[in-house]
C-alpha cells in the first residue's frame, strides 16, 4: 500500500465517523508535514486543499466529496477536487 493509499483508508475512517471537518483539515495539514518527504506534487496539492477546511464550514467538503475522495485515493485514481 502506497501513501496515498493508506491516507486514503485513514480519510474514509474519519469520514464514516463523521468527525467534524475542521478536524480532518487539521490532520491533513499534519499529514503533510509528517510525510512531506514522500508526498508528490499532486498528493500535497490534495492535502493542503483539504487543510483549507479547517478555515471554517465555507470551506469544506461535503462528506460524500470526501469519501469520493478517499475512494480514489484507495483505488489509485486522480483525485477531482
């Protein structure tokens, strides 16, 4: 399982437990900068997109946008934010 994979499954955790976006923007920047060494251009783009919603509710995705999200991730296809 590649990283984007495994960020993936852990986003679909957060998304089915319904945890409040604000949260899941916070982790993803956390994410980031844990792995920044192994993240690419794209995945970076992905994770700091998804930090923007811990800016507030203006800025985020629905749960259904993140689990679509998350799927794609997990089966390895571009990710359309």
């Amino acid at each position: 399982m590649d990283i984007k994979q495994g960020y993936g499954h852990e986003l679909k955790k957060y998304v089915l437990a319904k945890s409040p976006t604000e949260k899941i923007g916070m982790w993803a920047f956390s994410f980031y900068w844990d792995n920044i060494e192994e993240i690419d251009l794209e995945f970076r783009d992905i994770l700091i997109t998804l930090n923007t919603m811990e800016l507030g509710p203006e800025f985020a995705f629905t749960y259904k946008e993140l689990e679509q999200i998350a799927d794609d991730l997990i089966a390895g296809k571009e990710v359309k934010l």
